[in-house]
C-alpha cells in the first residue's frame, strides 16, 4: 500500500526537511603541471602515471559505498578520475553527468606559468589574485568563481536530495565549496590544504543546509 497519498502538505515538507544528502567530493590525481607548480585553471591536462594510480586508490576506497549519481568537471584531468571510480564500483553502473560549471577557476593568461613565473611575469595581478572582486585578464575574480561553485553545487543537492552522491572536480573548487559550507566570506578568504585524490565529505539536508563531515582524507593514497 503506498501511504503517500494520504500524507498532509506539512508532513510531506517535514520528510524532505529531514532527507539527509551525502557528498562525496574528490580532487583528481596527480598531472605534470601539479608537480611543475604549473597554473592549469581550464587548460585540459591528463592525469600522469601517478595521477592514475591515485585515481585507482581512490577508486577502491569507494567501491563498496553506495552511489546514487556521480557528477564530474569536464576537464581530462577530473572526467577520467571520476571514469576510474565508475568503472571499479561494485554497484553504479549509470553515465558519468559532466558540468563546466565543476571546472577549476579560470586564470586567464596566468595559465600555463608556473608559479614563480607568475610572481615574476605579472607580480602585480599575481599579487591580487585573491582579491574577491578583481579582475583577472582573461579569467574569473574570486567571486565570479565562487558564485559559479556554489550555485551548481547548490542545484545538484537539491535535485537529488535523500542521494548519495559523487562529485569529482578540481582543488579550487573544494576550497570554494569549503568556503561555502562553512559560510565563510571571499573577502577572509583562506588557503585550505587540499591533496590530489584526497576525499572529502559533506552531508545536505533542506533544514540546516551544508556540514562538513571530512576533510582532505588520504589514507587511501599511504601505500602510493
């Protein structure tokens, strides 16, 4: 007998209220530009030979944990860490939905430089560069980045509220997403450790909105 129709309007709201959302959000391995201290921002760079075994560490530490959805940036480096996870999961077998919106901070003609070389070529806009309101030549301020990470990660949570889902992006992203979560302003931005193939986790409920549960887990990568 299916008892949902005779739930009240109040009741019904009560239940979603109640809906726990878990979120997995993982950044992709390892590239040779992370290890060069090279800006990537939407440069499509693949994942290097540590960068996939990191991805198959990862992809074993989540096997056995039930997935409703996956979603992934649609840059090389995150789309194949999150295809490294499907293809080893016990259970999901559904698409990968890849979003732009999950894409690293644009950086404009910072792109490609290493970080030295930034300090040096552009010390000036390098200097500003976590700034909330400026203007990066060819790229995103900080808020026009954060705006775009919490507005998709907001929608994803409330199109699949109750689910459990995967997430992989980038490392600004999860430190957008952190920022978010703990409400914390782009004018106090912070500079959060955040590893390669690292784990985070967050819960969502419609009532009390966003809570951290874990941050940067790495013990699946010990043995890499």
């Amino acid at each position: 007998l299916d008892t949902s129709c005779f739930l009240t309007g109040n009741i019904r709201e009560d239940m979603e209220d109640r809906q726990v959302t878990r979120i997995f959000m993982v950044r992709h391995g390892q590239t040779d530009w992370n290890t060069e201290h090279r800006l990537q921002g939407h440069r499509d760079i693949d994942l290097n030979e540590v960068g996939c075994h990191q991805a198959q560490s990862v992809a074993e530490a989540l096997a056995n944990h039930h997935l409703d959805v996956v979603f992934s940036s649609d840059l090389k480096r995150a789309h194949r860490t999150a295809k490294c996870i499907v293809d080893n999961h016990t259970t999901y077998t559904a698409t990968i939905h890849t979003l732009s919106e999950l894409r690293e901070r644009k950086l404009g003609i910072l792109e490609g430089l290493t970080v030295k070389e930034c300090a040096i070529k552009h010390s000036e806009m390098f200097a500003q560069l976590h700034l909330p309101s400026f203007q990066l030549k060819e790229g995103e301020s900080l808020l026009e980045f954060s705006s775009r990470v919490s507005l998709a990660l907001d929608r994803i949570v409330r199109k699949h509220m109750g689910k459990k889902i995967l997430i992989v992006t980038h490392g600004g992203v999860l430190k957008r997403t952190l920022h978010h979560v703990l409400q914390i302003p782009a004018s106090h931005s912070r500079n959060f450790s955040n590893h390669n193939a690292s784990i985070s986790e967050f819960q969502w409920t419609l009532d009390d909105g966003w809570e951290l549960i874990r941050w940067n887990g790495t013990e699946h990568l010990e043995c890499d």
